[in-house]
C-alpha cells in the first residue's frame, strides 16, 4: 500500500563538515522547502486509492440486493456514494489548485496546508462511506476497501495532522488581522 514509512534509529551520528549538505542550522528551512510537493504527492497517492475504493463500494452496491432490490437504489447507500463523488471531485479540484500555486514557483506553505487539511479530511469521509455501503465485506479483507481506509487514516497524520495545521493556518489569519490594523 502506498505511504509506508520505516522507523530509523541513529545514535552518536558525526558528520563531518565537509560532508555536509547545505549550510549548518538551515535544515528546517531546507525541509520546508520539499514539504509542500510532500503533502500533494500524499494528497494525489490517496485520491487514487479512494476513487479505486469508490469504485469497488459502487460495484458492490449495484450488485448487492436487499429487500428486493440494490443496495444503490435504498437512499441511504446511493446518497453516500453520491457524496463520495462530490468529496472526491471537490479534493481533486483543491490538488489541481495548490499543484497550480507550486507551478509557479510559489512555496504554497498555506495552499499545501489548506489542501492537506481538505483533501485528507474529505479521503476519510469517502474511505468510511465504502467500507458502510459494503458492511461487512468492506471490513474484510476480501477488497481494499479495509485497507484503504486504515491507510487513509493513517494520512490524516503524514506531515502534519490536520490540527497543526490548522493552527498553522489560524496564526497566518492573526498576522495577516493584525498587519491590517496596524496600517
């Protein structure tokens, strides 16, 4: 699945100085830096995964039957595949656009942070939604489904939880309040 990530453990590291890459201190400046592309990249990988899920819970729901008829014609399941399409598009619509505010060379700090944020909270409601139309198929391991929504869950915490950034975002609205006043 994609997003695994290892654990690594370094003790006593020297590095020399003239192995160094960049300047001494600039580190977190340097990570920066990659961590908006980061966030996309986590954004696109996800998308994918729960426009398959959708799929499959579509699938599922158009052949299923219950009391007489599919699972897709009872309200309650064709109106949660509904929403999943309207997260998903609105998901990819806020990928397309802080990928278009990076394009211009941008850094995209508060775009990537706000797609973060949208994109991931949007992927859980999706990823919930399949596994609820299929029942218990969808905690089974017979799809992806399961897996996608663990992985998915597990998103929402990638580079940052939607929280931090959040909170991120709420002191740019503060600087940017009082900057305005301050005029």
């Amino acid at each position: 699945m994609p997003g695994g990530h290892a654990v690594v453990s370094i003790e006593n590291l020297r590095v020399p100085a003239s192995d160094m890459l960049g300047d001494a201190g600039e580190g977190f400046k340097y990570a920066q830096i990659r961590l908006s592309p980061a966030r996309l990249s986590h954004c696109m990988r996800w998308l994918g995964s729960c426009i398959r899920a959708q799929e499959i819970a579509s699938d599922y729901a158009c052949r299923r039957m219950a009391f007489s008829k599919p699972l897709i014609d009872h309200e309650g399941v064709g109106f949660m595949l509904a929403e999943n399409m309207i997260d998903l598009k609105q998901a990819e619509l806020m990928i397309d656009w802080a990928a278009g505010v990076l394009d211009t060379g941008s850094l995209g700090t508060v775009e990537s942070s706000m797609a973060k944020v949208a994109v991931s909270e949007a992927l859980m409601r999706i990823a919930d939604k399949c596994v609820q139309v299929m029942g218990g198929t969808g905690v089974s391991g017979d799809t992806i489904v399961e897996q996608v929504f663990r992985e998915v869950r597990a998103f929402r915490i990638y580079d940052g939880p939607t929280e931090v950034h959040k909170w991120s975002l709420a002191k740019k609205i503060k600087r940017a309040h009082r900057d305005q006043a301050g005029q």
